[in-house]
C-alpha cells in the first residue's frame, strides 16, 4: 500500500511495464475517478482486472470459459462478485506473478471501497503470486489497515508546499488573459487557500 498521487502511481505502473517486459508476468492497473464512481462497483473493477489479464496473454482456460457460458443458464445474467474473484484466480494462476495497481481507492464509494477491498484481499489470499499496489488519501489508511495489513509496506508522501506554490503560480499566469481581473489581492487568496487544502490531504 501506498498513500500517495497518481504521478507516483504512473512511475510504478511504467517502471513495473518495463522491468517485466517478455516474462510471464502480468501488470494490470485501474485509476479510480470519483466522478465515475456508480460504475465502480468492485464487480466491475475485478471484472475489468480479468478482461486485462486475459487480453494481455493470459488466454481463457476451459474452466473458465464454462463458467462464463453457464451465466446466462437459470435467469443469472450478470457476473456475481465471488466468481469474478474466482475466476480471476484461475486465469491468473498460469502467470508467474502479477501485480495489481489500483490508483486512488479513495475516490470509491464507501461501500464500493470495502467491497473491493474485502475481494483484493481474497485474491491476494488465493493467490499467492498475486502482488497488490494501491494509493489514497491519508483519511481511509485506518479502513486500509483493516483489510490489508499482513505484509504490507506503506509509504506517506507528502506534498511539498513550494512545489504547489510554483505550480499553481504558473497555471494562473499562463491562463492570465486580463490583467484587471486577476488582482494581487485575489492571487494571494487562491494562493493561500491552494497551501491549505494541501496540508489537509
């Protein structure tokens, strides 16, 4: 785990890409949005996992294939959550290892979050190649803890408050188009207003 941005995530994801190249090994990753939060349910986002390990190689084994065609069979027409997880063991058992990154779990919905996190978790347990990397906020660690915490490594990164100083201070003047509507007195509120919502992440 690792509570962080998703620049730290991208570098992860790449890094792991490029190491991994031509091995048996599987790299599958989700960024979270909150604005796509309803499409989010944690059958959704371990279905998208399986969708990614098959297509990247892994191929559809019998078993799974079976399980797939018998969805439609006595009314059930949509993927349930414990065969999403099991499935997503069996397919991922061919591979030598595989790593899961999920990018800002916290912007899920509570419920959504827990569920995942209680599937991450069987997976993970079911799975023993499976190797897990997820980021958020500082405010769901606690929730984090109580699902993940055996072998877990977590790393606190935290925003340098000069960095968002000269960030924000070069969004603003590149998007300057009139003087006279951004004041000295109005810059200084955004800038002072900035630092503060980012010592409270």
């Amino acid at each position: 785990m690792i509570l962080t941005s998703n620049k730290i995530s991208s570098l992860v994801i790449d890094t792991l890409c490029e190491q991994t190249q031509g091995q048996n090994i599987a790299v599958l990753f989700l960024y979270c949005d909150y604005q796509a939060q309803k499409d989010r349910p944690a059958v959704n986002i371990i279905g998208g996992l399986l969708r990614q390990v098959i297509s990247g190689g892994a191929g559809i084994p019998g078993g799974v294939q079976g399980a797939f065609n018998g969805l439609g069979r006595g009314g059930g027409k949509f993927l349930r959550l414990p065969n999403a997880q099991k499935l997503f063991v069996k397919v991922s058992s061919s591979i030598e290892r595989v790593y899961i990154c999920v990018d800002a779990v916290d912007e899920l919905l509570p419920q959504d979050r827990s569920e995942l996190l209680r599937a991450l978790r069987q997976v993970i347990k079911d799975a023993p190649n499976t190797r897990l990397f997820l980021t958020g906020r500082h405010h769901i660690r606690r929730e984090l803890d109580n699902y993940l915490t055996e072998g877990a490594h977590v790393i606190d990164v935290i925003a340098d408050q000069g960095d968002i100083a000269r960030y924000v201070g070069r969004k603003m003047d590149d998007n300057a188009c009139d003087g006279h509507l951004m004041t000295d007195d109005l810059r200084n509120d955004i800038m002072k207003t900035m630092r503060e919502k980012a010592s409270e992440m």
